[in-house]
C-alpha cells in the first residue's frame, strides 16, 4: 500500500481513537496532574516491554544521542502540555479549552512550514478552516465564547503539542521507541509535581494509559509517512467523535450537531486527500 494511504489511515485511526479520550479525562475524579502522572506511568509499562523485545529494542542501544531530544518530546508533549492544561481548563470554561487545543492545526502549519520545510497548500488551509469551524457550531450551540485569564494557558498547549511532534518527527527512533521514551520522561517530569500537589490514584488512568500508548505508537507511524501538517488536520475532528458517542448515550442531537458534522465531514475527506509535500 501507498505510503500516503497508510499515513492518513493511520491518522484516521489515532483520530477515532483520540475522539474516546475525552470521555476518560472527564470521567476522572482524581487530580487531574496526578491522573497524567499515572497515565503515562501505565502507558510506558505497556510500551517498554514490548520496544524491548521487537525489532526496535536496539534502536537506543545503537542510537542513545537521540535520547536527548526524547526527552524534549517528553517535557513539551507530556509534562508541560498536562500542566498547562490542567490550569488553564481551571481558569476557563470547558466550551474554551475544547476550541483553543483545536488550534493544534494552525500551530502545525507554522512550525512545519518553517522547521520541516512542509509545504501547506491553499487546499489544506481551506479544509483545515472547514473543519475547525465545524467544531465551532457542535461545540458552541450557536453560543458566544466568553474570553478568561486561563485561555492564555490553554493556547499554549497545542503550542507544545506541536513542538513535541516537530522534534520527534526528526528522530531516526522507530513510533514504538518515540512514544515509549515520551511517557516514560513525561512520567518522570510530572512525578515530583504531582507529590507537591498531592498524589490521588484513578482506575481510569490505567484506561487512560492504554489509549494514549496505543494513540501515540500509531500517531508518530503516521507522521513518519505524512507531512506533520497533513496528520494535524486529519486528527482535528476528534472531539467530534466524542460528541457522537454523548448523542449515542442520550444526549440531545441539534441542528448545529448536523450543521456542524457536515462541515467537518467536508473537510476531513477534503483534508485526505492532500498529498504530502515539502518546499522546493
């Protein structure tokens, strides 16, 4: 298969897979950095066992200059994303925090067009506000946002979402080596934090580990084939998918549910169908 088609599949996969971890994180009723702390723990004991018995359990061995940038995907992508977002959504309302961490995308395009020389085309752009606008009208209800001090917290966390991918799409590591060294620093990043602010264990963190260990392995396989912009958009809707299953569960359905789906529906296929290139 095509390496652009097996790219987007599996950023369509981590997009599904990432549209369940809302319903997780907003079912834990422990602290939410110690809910992070734990979750990462988890997923890097998930993870090590099986990076060091498949193909890539040499790749650290053979390779440990990389380690230091793994550890910088681990502090912008785990430690320092949770906490700013788990200040920043105490500060906000939670109508906030779920469109500004949508602005991952917009963050993507910048970084990738100036650090790995990505090429972002007008057709991406197009899809790409299409789908963040459909998030808007299922998010919102039709509703005005109102601006808090916590938002600038929350911008910040695509921020170092995208920082992290950045780095990580320039390390040679297999997606299983990147995602096992990201939680495993992410753990060791939040412990200390999380013991100055008290430590409170959840069953769900166990759920929550799972996810983001499965979510990660297949979301850096995925830009190791495609440009880190292209993915950024595929992955976008997510949010959407945790909606869907609040109408499954009872929740009431909209016209600005169907207003909103259709304009991310048109621009997820849109989305797909660009092809990955850099700038000449």
């Amino acid at each position: 298969m095509h390496t652009e088609t097996v790219g987007t599949l599996l950023a369509s996969c981590g997009a599904l897979l990432y549209g369940i971890e809302p319903v997780v994180i907003n079912a834990n009723p422990s602290s939410p950095l110690s809910f992070a702390m734990f979750s990462a723990l988890f997923a890097s004991l998930i993870l090590w066992p099986i990076a060091l018995s498949g193909p890539s359990r040499n790749e650290i061995r053979s390779h440990p200059e990389h380690l230091r940038s793994a550890f910088f995907v681990g502090l912008f992508g785990t430690a320092l994303a949770y906490i700013a977002y788990s200040y920043g959504a105490r500060m906000s309302t939670a109508i906030n925090a779920a469109l500004i961490t949508r602005s991952e995308v917009l963050f993507s395009f910048v970084l990738s067009w100036i650090f790995l020389r990505e090429r972002i085309t007008a057709r991406l752009l197009l899809f790409s506000a299409t789908i963040l606008a459909g998030l808007g009208v299922v998010i919102t209800q039709g509703r005005g946002i109102e601006p808090r001090i916590g938002d600038f917290l929350l911008l910040l966390v695509p921020l170092f979402w995208q920082s992290a991918h950045v780095i990580a799409k320039r390390i040679p590591y297999s997606a299983l080596t990147i995602a096992t060294l990201r939680n495993f620093y992410g753990f060791l990043l939040l412990l200390p934090i999380a013991a100055l602010t008290g430590v409170e264990f959840s069953p769900l963190s166990i759920v929550e580990g799972a996810i983001i260990a499965l979510g990660q392995v297949i979301w850096y396989a995925s830009i190791k084939r495609i440009n880190l912009s292209k993915a950024t958009a595929v992955i976008t809707p997510a949010p959407a998918v945790a909606i869907i299953i609040g109408i499954l569960l009872g929740q009431e359905f909209t016209v600005y549910h169907a207003l909103g789906f259709l304009l991310i529906s048109i621009g997820t296929l849109g989305a797909v169908k660009v092809e990955s290139e850099l700038r000449t």
